[in-house]
C-alpha cells in the first residue's frame, strides 16, 4: 500500500536514533543541576551551626570597651537657646551573661552658649560651657545575631560643670546659665546597635537620652554617638 524510497528508511532510523541520544543525555544531566535532598539539608545545617558558632563566639566575652564621639542638644540656662554639643564617651562593660552586664559611662560634652540679648554682660555672647557625666547602671542585650546586636542601658550618677571658665570673670549665673557645679545628680538611657565587623570587634551607634540637674532643675538632653567596640576575655 505504501512506496517508500530508499533514503525514507534511513532518515528514519536516523531521527529514532538521535532522539534516544539527546533523551539519555538529558536523563544524565538533570540529577547534577538538581542538589539531592539529602545534600540540601546538609548544608543548611552547617549554615545554621556555622552561624551559632559565630554568635556564641561574640557574645561570650567577658569585657567590652566602646569608646567614639557624637553629638548632644543641650540648654545652657532657664532662658538660653538649645545648642549643639560635641562629646566624647568611653564606656567598659563587664558581661555577666551573654546578655546582662554592668555598665560605667564617662563622657565629656563641648559647646559654645549663646546668651540672650537681654543677658549679654561685658561683650561675652558665646562663652564656651562644659559638662561631664560619669554613671553605672545595667546593661541588657535582647536581640543576638550573626552580624549586629539590640542593647538597652540606663545608668544614675553624677554630673559636673564649667559654665562660667569663659565668662571674663562674670559668674555663669550673671549671664542667665546654671550655676557651675561639682556634684549634681545625672541619668542615662540609651539604646545601642552594634554592627559586627567581627566577632571581636563592632561598630557602635547609640541614641541617647541624658538627665543632668544644673541650678537644682532638670535639663532632658537627647544625642547621638558613635564610636567601636572591642571585646575580650571569656565567660566562664
């Protein structure tokens, strides 16, 4: 009933052949592009026991030392203008756990005041003002990860001053600033981001609140500082 030429046969058995070649090929190739299963969770769980490691690696030193800069809005007197400070802070932290500690904080604040017109005495406009704090206080750490942390603190303790240093011989109080003082009552909170570069060593940024209590009143300071952080020693 059917002619077939020649070639028909050949051409035939030719494209049969080519396709079982190209299906085998296929077969072969597709299980290596595809990790097994097995495999798959094996890795995982060396990822996820790599990364503990690192964690209890960072979080297991007995002593941390941040020290840096920033910046703190302060009002020099009742009736004075906010202004920007710089500061300086150093903070040693003793680690109890990986994630309670004790905390002592020194920082060092710089500004120039800017008395109000009515209060200008002796051509002294912008006098430059001063204060340190030094508080203690608890520390707690209540988000761990591979590469950064979450940390509170707050801390009570005292405050000195320098208002009037630069007030060409005019107490700080006849330019409408507090009082200088020696002792007065001082409070910190603050929160804390520190940033593993690694496991010893972190980049630090911290919004902070400080209460300072000049001229028997409450000053509300907020800032900002930045600084590093190195840990060291073993929990035991």
């Amino acid at each position: 009933m059917f002619r077939f030429t020649e070639p028909a046969p050949r051409a035939l058995l030719a494209t049969a052949a080519l396709f079982f070649v190209s299906t085998a090929a296929f077969a072969q190739a597709a299980p290596n592009g595809t990790p097994a299963p097995g495999r798959s969770r094996r890795v995982n769980a060396n990822r996820r026991a790599r990364i503990q490691r690192n964690i209890e690696d960072a979080y297991t030193h007995r002593w941390e030392i941040a020290g840096g800069g920033g910046f703190l809005r302060f009002r020099t007197g009742q009736d004075q203008q906010r202004i920007n400070q710089i500061n300086f802070f150093v903070t040693p932290t003793y680690n109890l756990s990986p994630t309670l500690s004790v905390a002592v904080d020194v920082r060092g604040m710089y500004g120039d005041a800017k008395i109000n017109n009515l209060q200008v005495k002796n051509g002294v406009f912008s006098p430059q003002v001063s204060e340190y704090t030094l508080t203690a206080g608890p520390q707690y750490r209540f988000m761990t990860r591979e590469k950064y942390s979450l940390s509170a603190t707050a801390g009570v303790g005292v405050a000195l001053s320098k208002f009037g240093g630069d007030a060409k011989g005019l107490k700080s109080e006849d330019l409408g600033m507090w009082p200088d003082s020696n002792a007065k009552v001082a409070f910190s909170v603050s929160a804390m981001m520190d940033y593993n570069i690694y496991n010893n060593f972190a980049l630090r940024v911290q919004p902070t609140y400080l209460g300072t209590t000049f001229g028997n009143t409450v000053q509300n300071n907020l800032g900002v500082n930045v600084g590093l952080v190195y840990r060291f020693g073993r929990q035991k």
